[in-house]
C-alpha cells in the first residue's frame, strides 16, 4: 500500500471507520433506541408510540445493523484486493457499537487518525454535520488522544453509487414488463424540515443524481419524493410524501407501471420496508398499480468500489476525483457554516 497521506503535523492515517444511524435488535431495544434518536427534538410522543409500532411489526429489529456487517466485510475484501491496509471499526449515532465506545476501542488499539466514511450519500445537517458533532462529542468523551477522524467526501454523483442505483431501476423496470420510457418513476429520499434544507445542498444534490440515474437508463418521467417525515404537522418539511404523490397522478392519468427508488438511502432500513414496502405498496394494490420497489445500493459492487475510491483519494493512492454530471465533485472538507440548521418555528 502507499504511504497515507498526512501533513507535517498529523498521524498518517491507520484506521477506517463506518458511521451511521445504528437500529434495534430485538424488542428492548426499541423504545431506548427511538428515545436516542428523537432527543431534543419537537416530535410528540404519539409519532413515537406510532414509530415503535413500525419496529414491533418486524419484530423489533431493524436490518441496518445487519446490513451494515455486511457492508464491512464487503469493504474488507475491497480494501484487501487493492492493497489497502487499514483495520475498519464501526460506530453508531443511536444505537451499539455507539461512537463514543467505538473511539474509546480505537484509542486502546493505538489508533490515532482515522478515515471516515458515512452511511449517507446526500448533505444534510443530520446527514452530515450532524455525525460530526457526534464524533465530536465522542471524542470529548473518550478524552486525551482520542483518534482524530476526518470524513470522505459525499459521493452522490460518485460513478460508483451511480452505478449501483441505476442497476436497480433497470431491474425494477423489467420487473413492471415495460419499456424504461413507459414507467413513472419515483426516486424518494428522506423528508427533512425547510430550515434544515435551507442551509444545505440535499435537494440540489438529489435532482442531479435523479437526474443522471434517470438519463443512464432511459427513464423519461420521473420525479423526486419524499418520505418518513416525523416533525409537528405545522412544520413545514420538503414535499411531496410519496403517497400523496402516488394518489395525484393516478388521478391525474391512471398510473399503470410504477418503479419506485429508494434513492436516499444506502441499505433497505426501516424506513424503506415500512413506508415504501408496506404503506405505498399498499396504497398501490388498492389503486390497481403494478409497483415495483428498486433496491437500494447495499453492498453493490460499485457501491462498494465507491468507497474505495474514495478512501484512496484520501490516502493519496490517486489523484482523480471521480464524478458524474455538473456538479464536480464535492468538498473533502466541509465549509465551516455547512449545514447548519435552526428549526423554524412551527406555523400557528
């Protein structure tokens, strides 16, 4: 492997580390868990109690923690095909392996700077800044010589994520019996509040990449969705909810053939069994639409060689920085004002 990349003043790089969301394992763990995640926030208790029930329905585990063992030892045989040398660790926001543990191992292993690579594809505070603040926190906690960590850059217009997602629109599509030009296509995304999407580029970053996904397979009617809001009804969040959409244009034309894509998210999670699987499947079998459900890119080969290429680029095993369409790729560094958010006051 080459030399990591470091400067005069900082570690080479000897470790990598997966951050993301974290889910339930059982039935204990779900009340805890959404009380992790929803602390702080102005979500009433009822969309909790409702939220658990979603957890119950699949037996009180989510398959994000799973999926992302799965995702580690795909990226373990990647990084062992190419001559990467790092040893991965792998820390939650909400649930076990918490960050603070995670670093708390890494700083006992004699890790002292890390690449980091997070679990969400789009900038968002809680996509993004969030996880920082996190580790931030984390590395408070654990104290002295807590291992430094510094993340990838997004990859959303990333060739490889790119790849990945429209492998699974084809898939759907033939699934529907239909030309790629003949579908609806809905990609869907995590609703987040408009004062959190105000300072940020998640809607700007997921047009383009529904843009290019859309344009590698055919597709010509498409829109951008979203889904999963969880904040008060008078607070205003990105629109439109899928269902709504689902039901607008089946008014509108009769929908017939619908591949839905779960663009948003990396691996099949609650939110993509529940709200997509479940709810908007239901929707369409009243309705009398063919709907097919995209997968998500999961441990996808160019998903995985994504991360690579990334984790490469820091390193200074490369120089090319790989990108799609015309937004370039993104910062290695994030701005200092980048994503911040200030909730809005809800509308009375």
């Amino acid at each position: 492997m080459n030399s990591p990349s470091s400067s005069d003043h900082e570690p080479p790089y000897d470790s990598f580390l997966l951050v993301s969301f974290g889910g339930p394992e059982g039935p204990d763990d779900v009340m805890p868990f959404l009380e992790n995640v929803l602390r702080g926030k102005n979500v009433p208790r009822e969309r909790m109690l409702e939220v658990s029930e979603h957890y119950k329905s699949f037996g009180g585990v989510s398959p994000i923690n799973e999926q992302n063992r799965q995702l580690i030892d795909a990226i373990r045989a990647e990084f062992a095909q190419h001559g990467i040398d790092l040893p991965i660790y792998w820390g939650n926001r909400n649930w076990h392996p918490l960050l603070p543990d995670t670093l708390r191992q890494m700083k006992a292993d004699g890790r002292r700077r890390s690449i980091a690579f997070f679990t969400s594809m789009f900038s968002s505070y809680s996509g993004c800044r969030q996880y920082r603040e996190n580790i931030a926190a984390a590395q408070q906690e654990v104290g002295e010589d807590a291992p430094i960590v510094e993340k990838v850059r997004m990859g959303f217009n990333h060739p490889g994520f790119i790849e990945a997602v429209a492998d699974g629109l084809r898939q759907s599509i033939e699934t529907l019996g239909c030309a790629a030009d003949q579908a609806t296509v809905l990609f869907t995304a995590h609703s987040i509040p408009m004062g959190m999407a105000d300072n940020c580029d998640y809607v700007r970053q997921l047009e383009e990449a529904c843009r290019i996904v859309a344009e590698q397979v055919g597709a010509t009617d498409w829109k951008l969705v979203y889904q999963s809001r969880s904040g008060p009804p008078q607070q205003p969040w990105l629109e439109p909810d899928i269902c709504d959409e689902i039901e607008a244009i089946d008014d509108q034309k009769k929908l017939t053939h619908l591949a839905v894509v779960p663009i948003g998210f990396i691996s099949d999670h609650m939110e993509v069994l529940y709200d997509l699987d479940d709810e908007a499947a239901e929707l369409c079998d009243k309705r009398g639409i063919v709907m097919s459900r995209a997968a998500t890119a999961g441990v996808h080969p160019g998903f995985v060689s994504m991360i690579r290429e990334l984790v490469q680029e820091r390193l200074g095993m490369t120089t090319t920085k790989q990108a799609l369409g015309t937004l370039g790729p993104w910062h290695d560094v994030c701005p200092q004002n980048c994503c911040t958010y200030t909730p809005r006051r809800p509308v009375r």
